[in-house]
C-alpha cells in the first residue's frame, strides 16, 4: 500500500467485512478483474424504481445530478461532493441488519435503494461515482485499515484513497468523517491493504502484490452485479 503512512479513523463500528475477514480476507481467490462498458444510468433508474419505490429512484436521480454538475470540476471538488453526497444521505448500518448477512458487499443501486449500508458499501459507491465523473483507476484505492479509538481497541474499517499520483500520500473519504483529509490528519488509521481494478497492495509495498489482471472474489462479484445494473 505504497506511501500511506502507518499513521493514518474511526469513532463507530466495525465492518462485517473487515471484523470478520481480518487478514484472511487476502485468501479469497483471485480472479480475473472486469472490462467496463458505458453505464446505463436510465435503466439503474428505473430498476430502482422497480425494486425500491419512488423514494430510491429520486435518490438516483439526485446522484444522476450531481454527477451531471460535478463534471467540469476539480478533482478535489469532485472528491468532496461525492464524500458529502453518499455520507449525508446513507446510514451507517451493519449488513446483518440491511441484508441479513453476516458480510454482504452492495451495488451502489442497492444501498441507494436501501438507504444504509456498512463501509464497504459506502466505499464501493463513492469509487464507482468518482470513476464515472471520469477519474482514473490509477488515483483510487479501496483501503482495508485498522481504526483506532480513544482507548478502545482497534475496529476494522474501509475507506476511499485518492492519490494525485501514485506515489503521493493519499486523500481520505471516510464515512465516519465528514471532510476529506489526507492521511497524515488521520493519525486513528492504519492501513493493511488495498485494491481497485487493477491490482492489490499489501503493507507497505511500492507494487501490486497481485498481477494487475486479477480481481478478489467478493470484488468481482459485486462488480458482476452492478454491470446487471447498469453500472
């Protein structure tokens, strides 16, 4: 996890994901990572209207919107409206609850529609809008780290890196925090891996310590789900 320092969130719960997966997350099979094609934003609509009601599918519509006018702006611009977009308008809620699943990795579809979700759900959304307003997959990084807080002991948490160049210290979206940050002001995390299409870091790594074209299989899994849709 190239250049994120072992100081990097947390005041909540721990994730499904994380509390339970802990390193052995890495064992997951990997596989082989996804082609986008152009999303279908009508038919997300509509499905969401389908599945979830009128309440969810005026919820992507506002996020439609957003994308619409965060177009020509700044990448830190983007990074902000898109951190405020999904943390003001989802709850923090454990997948047991939501899904009755221990650990359930949602589409941005179906935690729009379900209005909750835990940090892999808030994560997974703000990578996906920030990829469709056209930032690349080398500057974004889903990040598996352990949060400190107070004298409690460490939770498992995940969060948004975003790194204006690959070697640089990355900017932090968290859904416990309003405000991005970068991660040397996020002393309460420490980072143990991260991903994105593209490949998965490990520690303190400078490269991928998988080969570029593999994906783990939970990822692919929701990736498979949002191209159904229309993601």
């Amino acid at each position: 996890m190239t250049v994120i320092p072992a100081q990097l969130i947390g005041t909540s719960r721990p994730c499904d994901l994380c509390r339970n997966a802990g390193l052995s997350f890495l064992g997951l099979t990997l596989l082989v990572a996804a082609t986008f094609a152009a999303p279908d934003l009508d038919k997300t609509q509509a499905l969401a209207q389908q599945r979830y009601g009128a309440r969810a599918a005026e919820t992507v519509a506002a996020w439609r919107q957003l994308m619409e006018e965060s177009r020509a702006l700044t990448d830190q611009d983007k990074l902000t409206k898109v951190n405020t977009f999904f943390n003001r308008r989802m709850l923090f809620v454990d997948d047991i609850i939501v899904w009755r699943q221990k650990d359930y990795w949602a589409t941005p579809l179906e935690f729009i529609g379900r209005g909750a979700g835990d940090c892999e759900d808030f994560t997974i959304a703000k990578y996906m809008t920030l990829q469709m307003l056209g930032i690349g997959n080398e500057h974004l990084r889903l990040i598996y780290i352990r949060a400190k807080s107070g004298s409690r002991a460490s939770f498992a948490h995940m969060v948004l890196g975003y790194y204006p160049q690959p070697t640089d210290e990355p900017l932090i979206l968290d859904n416990l925090i309003s405000s991005v940050r970068p991660a040397s002001q996020r002393p309460d995390l420490v980072p143990v891996f991260s991903f994105n299409n593209d490949g998965l870091w490990v520690g303190g790594a400078a490269t991928s310590a998988a080969d570029p074209t593999v994906r783990l299989s939970r990822w692919r899994n929701v990736l498979e789900r949002m191209r159904q849709d229309g993601l």
